[in-house]
C-alpha cells in the first residue's frame, strides 16, 4: 500500500441527520447495528440524541456541540434530531462499513430471508429514492420499537437473536470484508511494526518516505445513509 490511510485506519463522514418523523413522533434515521466495527460521533452543530441497546440495555445519550459518544459492534443505535444535528462520524476498520458492515432492524420475518433483507434495503438509483430511504427506516423502526420493548423488559439478552440473526446475513460476505481489512487495517499495523522495530534499533525506517496527502472529496449532492444525507471522501482517506 503506497498510500497510508487516514489515521488510525477509520473512515470519516460529515452526516446531517434526517428530519423526518418516525412512528413514535421522532424525528430521525434507521435503527442498525454494525458487525464488526465500532462507530464514533463528533457533535458539530444542533441537538439531538443516540438512542442505544446493548449489553448495558435499553439508553438514550443526549448529543450537543462538542460531545464525543461511540459505541462497540452489536450495539443498536438509532439517532434522533431535535433540531439541526450534525455530526462527524468516524467509523473504524475503512472499507468495512462502506462494504456492508451493518444489519438493520428489520422485523424478524425480513432478517430470516436474505432475499427479502436485501430488497427492503435496497435504494433505487434514481427518482424515488428518498422515498425508499423512509420507507426502509420505517421498516427498521417497526423492528426496533419491538426489540426496545424486549430488552426493556426482559434485559439485555433479548439481543441474542437479532445478533446470531446479523452474523447469518453477513457471514457470505466476510471473506471479501477479510480480504479488504488485511490489505488496509492490518498492513497499516504491519507498517507501524516495522517502524517500531526499526527505531528500537536507531533506524529512521520509513521517515524518509514521509508524505502528506489530501482526500477527494465525492461530488454531488449529499447521499441518503442510514442515518442522514451524509458527506463523504474518496476511500481510502
């Protein structure tokens, strides 16, 4: 790999969250989890919250300027906006996420059949897709409001079957994620070993390779995610 990732091997993404009202009368984007990689939020602007379910159960951690709030992988998180939130998100493992590193919560009926996860995720290319993104969040909030009830009243194991469920849907895909994070994440922890063993020796390594490099940002208008129209740069950056 010539050029080195953004640190830390994270992606990161400018995410205006959506104002749309859901079924419970917030406002917000879909419910999902990630399977492999934890997800971080750096408040910009507006108000809002990360509403949460995991092992510490059923939360809701209120988000304003300045605060920083992330989160390990299987825990669901559906973001809600009071008004003008926007965040940047730093997703780590690059190139997962972006390769299809999140389940939503779908209705446990569309999570058992991998032809009917995929089209109720799928968005169309063209004029009705903003339409198709609410209508997917509507169909991961019907599944979240369900496993929020569970877990509140019977604890955190009430996750057990969403997650065996996730790891089903993704496990075709994980030597392609495999192949992507050995050849990104892992030869970026290679190269700092080398580095470490060549300065434990007096070496300079790989200091007289020093660059700077600028990410390319993706032209035209913010695309529809999970959570909100987000601003993304050309990966890996």
């Amino acid at each position: 790999m010539t050029t080195p990732l953004f640190p830390g091997g994270v992606a990161v993404s400018d995410l205006a969250v959506y104002d749309w009202e859901a079924a419970d009368g917030m406002c917000g984007g879909s419910p999902h989890l990630h399977t492999a990689s934890s997800e971080g939020y750096v408040v910009v602007a507006g108000s809002g919250s990360v509403h949460t379910l995991s092992a510490d159960g059923v939360a809701e951690h209120a988000l304003s300027p300045g605060e920083v709030v992330w989160f390990s992988p299987g825990t669901v998180h559906r973001l809600v906006n009071d008004g003008g939130l926007r965040l940047i998100v730093v997703m780590q493992n690059s190139g997962l996420p972006e390769a299809g590193d999140a389940v939503l919560t779908f209705p446990a009926r569309v999570l058992d059949d991998p032809e009917a996860y995929a089209a109720a995720a799928a968005l169309p290319a063209g004029p009705g897709r903003e339409t198709a993104v609410k209508a997917r969040r509507d169909l991961a909030m019907e599944g979240y409001l369900e496993l929020r009830d569970a877990v509140a009243s019977g604890g955190p194991s009430a996750l057990a079957a969403l997650h065996a469920r996730a790891a089903r849907l993704v496990q075709p895909r994980v030597a392609e994620w495999r192949a992507t994070w050995d050849a990104t994440v892992a030869a970026e922890v290679e190269r700092t070993r080398r580095q470490l063993n060549a300065l434990s020796e007096g070496l300079p390594g790989a200091l007289s390779a020093a660059s700077v490099h600028r990410a390319t940002p993706v032209g035209g208008d913010p695309a529809f995610g999970m959570c909100g129209r987000l601003t993304t740069w050309q990966w890996p950056c």
